[in-house]
C-alpha cells in the first residue's frame, strides 16, 4: 500500500467530504425507517494529527485547523466541528459530550475517518458496514470501532463487497466510495462499473463519491459518464483550495452524490461558500455545485469541467 492517509487526515478534501456525508446522514435520518451504510474504502478509523506524518505534510492546519479557527457560521460546517469536538473529547478516560453542544475552539489532537464519524450519527436500528483490503488498516478499523453490535469490519475489497452485500435488506441506505485514486483514469473507472453495479442492484440506494481535482479534463470525462447512469438525480460539489493547473498536486475535490435526499443541495450550498473563502489560499478559493440529472433526465452540465 503506498497510499497513507494519515498525511493527509483533516485537509481540505477531508473538510468537504466529512461535513457533507454528515449533513447526508442528517438527511437520510429525517425518516424514522432504519438505514443501511456501506462504506467501500474505510481506512483505518482514526487518525493522529500530532503524529509524525500529519506534523510532516502540515495538511490539516490548512484544513480542518483554519476551519475552526474561521468559526464559520452555516449549520453544516458547525455540526460537523461539533463531532470532530465530540470525537477527539472520547479519548479513553474522558466524557464524551453531547456532539452539538462540544467546543469547536480547542485544537484537535485526532481526526476521525468516515466509520468513526458514521458510528457517532447512526442510530440503535441502523447498520454499518465498513470495507478495507489491509490487514494492518483493518485491524486498526476495528480497533477504533470497538465492540458496537451495528457495526461490521471486513478485511475485503470494497467493490467486491457491492457485488456479495447489495441489496441490504434494509429498503433505505447509502453507499460511500472513497478510494485513494492512486492511478485516476484506472480508478474513475472502477468507481463507474460499481455505480453501474449498485445502480442495477438497488436503485433507489443515495450513493457519494469522494474524487480528487488534478486533471480537470479526466474529471471532466467521469462526470460525463456518470450523468448517463439511470439514476433519479446525481449533483457534484466541487472544492477548489488553488488556481493551479498543475496535475501533480491536488488543488481540490469533489463530492458526487446519486439519488440525494431532497434539498440537500439548498442547505449545503452555503457551507461550501464558507469553506472556499476560509480554505482557498491567497484568495483563490473557489466552490460550485451542479446537477447532472434531474428527474431521471440528463442536464448538460458545462461547470462539470472546472
């Protein structure tokens, strides 16, 4: 494995893709019907942000660090420094406060993955089932969840897991693909056949993908073949931290969500404001969100190529 993500833990990409799978599951939870998660690239939980790693990129006080300081104001961004308050104060000897009650000034010592933060905002009913390949990541996983009866580790490949898990039995749910990109064009194709595969398994399933901004035109391509996929409605959110047109670094990212709870796209759009003009350096913060099908009907979403 040569992807760590341990360097990168509470940077900007972790700011967009944490805050709105929160705001998400918010969503989803509206209903009283349980919810299904499946989470295909789950990593290992839990991350040290006074580590070597994290103190050597220095990724997350341009992240999640600036973001608290800004204390910014839209609902979404709040209620997830909330949990990350909540998280980091449920270190083993401490209380764990209430998560839209914690403090958001105080620097944080730990960032949560995706299972962690899915395990706090997930009901008694509801099920979790987080994948990941590495052994030592996966034990780390498990580790990090603890004993929690709603929630499955598998030491698998996450797009394998589409195939052998979906359809749940449980009529509501989300998938969350959030793989490393370590070669793009081979991943975006993978992400396109298992959004193909979910898609014909479980159709009303809310699917998010996280992807990288390096290559504007290979995003460009991806978003063009996810709007042909036959699902209800598909919008991205897009985070741009820098103008670079370097395709070695990666100068933002990208939230793809199928079938959305309604509305979510209103109440998102403020936070996502918020974070380019609190996260994009020199000034160069940008933000947009577009639709690429409505309705079941295909837009021509020129913003697909910023």
């Amino acid at each position: 494995m040569n992807y760590r993500h341990a360097f990168h833990a509470g940077n900007h990409a972790d700011v967009l893709k944490h805050s709105l799978l929160l705001a998400l599951i918010a969503a989803l939870k509206q209903k009283p019907s349980p919810v299904f998660v499946l989470d295909t690239h789950a990593g290992r939980g839990a991350y040290d942000l006074g580590g070597d790693e994290a103190r050597r990129s220095g990724e997350a006080l341009a992240g999640v660090s600036r973001l608290l300081d800004a204390r910014p104001r839209s609902a979404p961004l709040r209620d997830y420094l909330g949990h990350l308050a909540a998280f980091d104060a449920s270190l083993p000897g401490t209380s764990t406060p209430d998560a839209s009650k914690a403090g958001v000034s105080a620097a944080l010592s730990r960032y949560p993955g995706s299972p962690c933060l899915l395990q706090m905002v997930l009901g008694e009913a509801d099920r979790l089932v987080c994948c990941e390949r590495h052994p030592e990541e996966a034990a780390a996983l498990k580790h990090a969840l603890g004993r929690d009866p709603r929630v499955a580790v598998h030491q698998r490949d996450g797009y394998e897991a589409i195939r052998a898990l979906l359809p749940p039995s449980f009529g509501r749910g989300l998938v969350l693909i959030d793989p490393p990109y370590e070669a793009r064009e081979a991943e975006f194709a993978a992400v396109l056949v298992a959004l193909q595969q979910i898609l014909s398994r479980w159709a009303t399933a809310c699917v998010a993908v996280w992807f990288p901004v390096k290559d504007p035109a290979a995003v460009r391509r991806f978003l063009r073949s996810v709007s042909a996929l036959p699902a209800r409605a598909a919008w991205h959110a897009r985070l741009m931290v820098r103008a670079d047109s370097s395709v070695l670094r990666m100068n933002g990212s990208g939230m793809l969500l199928l079938n959305p709870p309604w509305k979510l796209d209103e109440d998102y759009r403020p936070a996502l404001q918020e974070l380019a003009a609190v996260l994009g350096e020199d000034g160069q913060g940008s933000a947009g969100l577009a639709w690429l099908r409505r309705d079941g009907q295909r837009i021509d979403d020129r913003s697909s190529a910023h």
